[in-house]
C-alpha cells in the first residue's frame, strides 16, 4: 500500500498535462496521506522560458511546503533549434519544510509515481530551492536525460 495516495482530481490534472489539456499541475501533500491539486496551469504561455516562469514560482513552491509539479518543459533543441517538450516530474522538498513533511514527500514519492504511472515522464528533478529551478539549470538536466537534444 502506498504511503500516499494521489486524489481522483489530482489524478486527472495529471491526465490532462499528459494529453497537453494543461501545461502543469502542481501537487500538495495534505495530512501526509493525500496529494491534492494545488494549480493547475491552463496552455503554454509565451515563449518556452516564460511558460517555464509561470510554473516555476514561490506560489506554486514554498520554501516551507513539499510539492510535487508535473509540467510540459518547452525548450528550443540547441543542436537542430527545433522547439521540443518533454515531460518533466518535480519533487520539490525544501530545507525550511519540517522534517516530517520531507521524509512524507520522500517515502511517498514511489508511491506516487507508481499511482501516476510512468507512461510519458521523460525526466524526475529534485529541487530544494528556487534557484535549482531555474530554466537554465533545468534545461541542463533534461538535456543531460534526454536521448534527442
């Protein structure tokens, strides 16, 4: 049994960035059992580096909440200037959250995951401030996961 169970609407939000219906969801950890949806980001927006932003905000990721965020990361291949997407997984844990709510975010991520299923998720990032999720860095570390560049 998983350590924390992701909601019928949650699990549709997910649905719906999976089919490009929504360019992110962002998920909340509620009494450490439930993840619940917290945004959900309607259409690409702008250029990939402003629908990035969009995403990417102290709203969406406190520095004292986990979260986790599934978005259509946008990004302009630097090899052939081709604009792609991949599907990108967010845990987000940051060091000002209680101890309990990472290891909840930590021990339930697999659970998680399993539930969402795999189908899709081109990249999993780790992220404990906003810094780390920066479009630069992040772009980075899709790069580095991905087998078209």
């Amino acid at each position: 049994m998983a350590l924390v169970r992701v909601s019928d609407e949650a699990m549709e939000a997910v649905n719906m960035v999976r089919t490009g219906k929504a360019s992110f969801v962002v998920l909340e950890y509620v009494d450490d059992k439930m993840c619940e949806v917290a945004d959900i980001g309607r259409g690409p927006m702008g250029s990939p580096q402003e629908s990035w932003e969009s995403f990417a905000t102290d709203e969406h990721f406190p520095e004292d909440e986990c979260r986790l965020g599934l978005v259509n990361f946008r990004y302009v291949s630097p090899t052939d200037k081709v604009e792609r997407q991949k599907l990108a997984l967010v845990h987000w844990a940051p060091g000002r959250s209680s101890m309990k709510a990472r290891m909840v975010a930590s021990f339930g991520l697999k659970g998680v995951k399993a539930q969402m299923g795999s189908g899709g998720i081109s990249c999993s990032l780790q992220a404990h401030n906003l810094p780390e999720l920066d479009f630069e860095n992040v772009l980075e570390k899709v790069l580095a996961r991905c087998t078209v560049k």
